[in-house]
C-alpha cells in the first residue's frame, strides 16, 4: 500500500481509537501490545491530526526532524511499524532493542500496568527476533520525513556484550538514522554494569571503532542511560562521555525504584517501572546530566504523559523527547496532544523554535526544586 493510502486508511478509522483503547486496557497487556502492533500492520491506527509546524523543526546530532517528539525503543522491537508511527506524527521512531541472536526474553507474565499511577513495569529480557530478520524489515523501508533510531543490546547467554555492541553498529549504522547503545536495562543481569568507569570506557571505543569503520561513518551514536544513578556516577560518566566522541545521550530508561507506587498491586514485581511516576527521577537525571555535558545532545525520556511534561522536559535540558509508556493509557491521540501543547509554549512565549525551550530550567530540576 502506498503511504498516500494508508495515511487514508488510518484516517477512517480515527473514530475507532477510543473504543479499540478501552478494549485494549481490558486484555493482558502483553496480548494488548501484541493486539496492537497487529492492528498498526494492517493500516487500522491514527494519522498525525496536527499540521507540520515551522516552530517545532530541530536539528540533533546533524539529523533534520519536522518535530522532536519520538517513540521511544520497546514498543516496536522488531521493526515491525515504523511506517505506520511515521504516518502517526512521530518526528524520530527507534525500533528494538535488537539483539545480534533472536531471542525469547523471560517468562510470562513479564508485563504489567499500575492504572492507579499510570505506571508500567516490564521485565521482558530484550525479547526480540535478532539482527537478520530486521535488517529484512528494513529493506527499503521509506519513513518520509521520520528519523528512524536502531536501539542496539547484547544477547543473554552472550561472553563478550561489547561484541554484542560492536555487531550492532557494523550491521546497522547505514540502515539507521542515529543508533542507540542500550546498556541501561535493569533486565539483562550485569548489563548495567557498563555504565561504570572503565567498562564504559571499553565500550565507547569499540563502538566508535566500529562505526568509523563502516559505510555510514557519521551516524549518530546515543547513549542510554539509568536513572538509578548517583551523582558521582553521574559525574564518572560524563567524563567518560565526553572523552570519547559519542554523540549524544537518552535519559533515561527505567528504573529499579519503587518508591513512588509503594502499595499498589503489581508494584512489587520485578523489573523496570516506567510511565508517569518515573518522571520526575528521570527528568531530574537529565538536568543534572545536562549541567555536566554541556552542549551535547540529550534525548529526555521516561514519564511522558502530558503536554505540560513534555514541555518540562525541554526546560530541563533535551533536545528532543520520545515517550512510550502513556501511550498504554491515553493512546495515540496523546502525541498531537504534546505537539499541539509544545507549539503553542513556543508561541506564547514569543520564541522562535522549540529549541529554545530547552535549558530554561536546568538548574531547578537538577537541584530538586522543580517537579510536576
């Protein structure tokens, strides 16, 4: 189907969205995710509603978006609907995490919603179908104005995860436009272990290698980060960041705390909560990041759910913003939402692009004195 087509078919049935969310919440949500990305294949989701808007066009990392406001990795693993996200309004769509071999991830159930806080924990172990069956996906895939991100990570049983990353970057970097080395998820034993000193030293420069060594010797490498960091980590990464020439960074994944859903059900399960109550510790960790880094690009993720802190998350310091988990409860309806609301922060203030959100607050969300 052409993309003039389907950015039809998704049109008629944008009046559908509201009833498919309420029976999506009502199914096991890993049958919902599942339910969904089968509904995206076949044409049937939303087409953006708000026209492309001058004010919200940016550069990162050398990259032209029409907007910043991305999907965040873990929704669309294997590369399965990137047209269809493109088609949605997304500015960036990153796909995986993919891993060098297929993998089945860990046992179910291994997804679960906290409704009471818009929360989500997952524990889902990089299930994905490896490397050779999305480079078939992405055989002349045509996003149109989209800027797709390829989130690479390193197998379960692996010996050696830098290999892993090195793999992901050889194979890759002239598919994608910015790849993003995924060593933050809390569900992969010992992978975070590379955030630290001279492991993340090791890592950086292989990939770097690696990407220098390809056709694609320019594409942007991110760093994803934890949020389950102090601040001489902090500081230790980012010494190491910006000693080695890596592009940019996300902040941030999910994380390990569960301070902020004590008591409700499912907040006790094991794996990395994500959606609403995450935001104020991920946005806090990229305004502190971004005191460190200076003017290296940042992504800011995690806890995304309203017009209102997506714009937080630009006056804490990013240059774009993906969002995943408050897609499960508002649907995609909530990305026009954001676009319309960043808008019209960037005309009511009199600026000329959404880039000059960003920093305006970065010292009182490093410091804890801001908060939503």
């Amino acid at each position: 189907m052409s993309l003039a087509g389907l950015r039809q078919r998704l049109l008629d049935s944008s009046h559908l969205q509201q009833l498919a969310l309420g029976a999506l919440l009502r199914m096991d949500p890993e049958t919902a995710h599942r339910a969904t990305l089968n509904l995206l294949r076949q044409g049937f989701g939303p087409a953006g509603a708000v026209p492309r808007s001058p004010a919200l066009a940016t550069r990162l990392c050398g990259l032209q978006l029409s907007n910043p406001v991305g999907m965040a990795a873990g929704f669309d693993k294997n590369g399965e609907v990137p047209h269809a996200l493109a088609i949605a309004g997304f500015g960036l769509i990153e796909v995986g995490t993919v891993t060098p071999r297929p993998q089945s991830g860990n046992p179910r159930p291994r997804l679960f919603r906290l409704p009471a806080s818009g929360g989500v924990i997952n524990r889902m172990g990089f299930n994905n179908d490896g490397h050779d069956a999305l480079l078939r996906r992405l055989d002349g895939l045509d996003l149109g104005a989209a800027v797709l991100g390829i989130n690479i990570g390193a197998n379960k049983t692996s010996e050696d995860f830098v290999a892993d990353y090195v793999l992901g970057v050889q194979r890759f970097a002239g598919k994608a436009g910015y790849l993003t080395v995924n060593v933050s998820s809390p569900n992969t034993p010992g992978l975070r272990d590379l955030q630290a000193g001279a492991a993340l030293r090791r890592l950086l420069g292989a990939v770097l290698e690696a990407r220098a060594a390809t056709s694609a010797p320019h594409c942007p490498i991110f760093l994803k980060l934890a949020p389950d960091l102090d601040e001489p980590a902090l500081d230790e990464i980012a010494a190491v960041v910006l000693a080695s020439g890596v592009d940019g960074l996300i902040v941030s994944n999910t994380t390990l705390s569960r301070d902020m859903v004590k008591g409700q059900p499912f907040a006790d399960e094991a794996g990395g909560l994500s959606g609403r109550p995450l935001f104020n510790l991920s946005t806090r960790r990229l305004a502190q990041l971004r005191q460190r880094v200076g003017g290296l690009p940042i992504i800011g993720a995690g806890g995304i759910h309203s017009p209102g802190s997506a714009i937080a998350k630009f006056e804490a310091g990013a240059n774009a913003i993906q969002l995943y988990s408050a897609l499960v409860y508002a649907g995609m309806p909530l990305l026009d939402d954001i676009k319309r609301g960043l808008a019209n922060a960037v005309a009511q203030r009199r600026l000329a692009n959404v880039a000059e959100l960003t920093g305006r607050a970065t010292a009182d969300w490093a410091a804890g004195k801001a908060s939503l």
